[in-house]
C-alpha cells in the first residue's frame, strides 16, 4: 500500500537526444564533439588557476580573456546545434498549432530568417576581422592579435547559417 505522499518507483526512460536528430549532410557530431572540447578546455583553464591562486595567491593573467573567448564559442556552437536540430527559440503556440502546411510554412519561415540572420553576422563580422588585423588591434589582457578571437564569429556565423539553410531544406522535402 503507498501513502499519498510517497513516489510510485516507476521506471523512468530518459530518450536519447542523438536518436531524435534527423539526417543530416554534415554531422552533428561535429558540435557535439566542438561541445565537449570548449567545456573540457573551460574545465581545465578554471580548475588550473584555481590551484594556482589557492597555491601562490597569484593567477594567471590569460585565463579570463580566453574562459570569455570560449563561452562566446561555446554559444555559437551551441546555437548550431539548435539550428540544425530545430531546437532554437520560438513561440510554441504558433509554431506548433495549425495544420501541417501551416507548421512547415512557419518552419521555413523561421529558417530562412535565421538563415539571413546569420548571413548578415557573417558578411558584417568579417569586416570587424579584417579591421582588426588590418590596424593591429591587440586583445586587452594580454595582447594577442584581437583577430584570433574576432575570426570565429563570421566562421561560426557561417557555420550556423548552413545549418539554418539545412534545415530550410529539410522542412521543404516533408510531406
């Protein structure tokens, strides 16, 4: 007999995110992997100048600027794999309500928005790269050229964009 406080026991199934994703021409491994790298390497930088203020009341000076530059990475990665799953922020009510027709419409609507989006990002940031290297900006903290941080924008803008026409497609050919 269980009281109406206790829980039931039920087993739980927890599904598998990677055996709902749909097929795709460039595998989603690929930001599934670039995830697990940025996070391990923001484990590793955070962990280790943890240990070296704990152990000599000092820190090292890089690990901000670079921890800062990894979350914008890890964003943008992050916002790939949305894309390519149809994961990425929307109202659910509109997205999700109406006839099939009207839900592919809405899909591809949204797409084909971030598609241009992300397009747009790519073709502008390009130019904040090239004015970067063009007049020799340095990073603040530490004074690598700011061009290493600034060129994963448009190329992860790209990368987000292709993702984005992917799944213009792909909502395109369903029935």
């Amino acid at each position: 007999m269980h009281l109406p406080h206790e829980p039931t026991h039920l087993p739980i199934e927890v599904p598998d995110p990677a055996a709902q994703d749909e097929v795709t021409v460039i595998p989603l491994k690929i930001e599934d992997w670039l995830t697990v790298i940025v996070m391990g390497l923001l484990a590793l930088i955070t962990f280790a100048n943890v240990l070296v203020r704990y152990f000599t009341s000092q820190s090292f000076a890089w690990t901000e600027e670079f921890s800062v530059f990894l979350m914008i990475v890890l964003a943008l990665v992050a916002g790939s794999a949305s894309v390519a799953r149809n994961r990425q922020i929307r109202i659910e009510f509109f997205a999700d309500s109406g006839s099939p027709a009207r839900q592919r419409a809405l899909a591809r609507f949204g797409a084909l928005m971030v598609f241009l989006l992300f397009a747009l990002i790519a073709v502008l940031s390009t130019r904040v790269v090239w004015d970067d290297f063009r007049f020799g900006e340095t990073s603040p903290g530490i004074g690598v050229p700011q061009w290493w941080y600034t060129i994963w924008l448009p190329v992860m803008s790209v990368a987000i964009a292709g993702r984005a026409l992917g799944l213009f497609i792909r909502r395109g050919r369903r029935a």
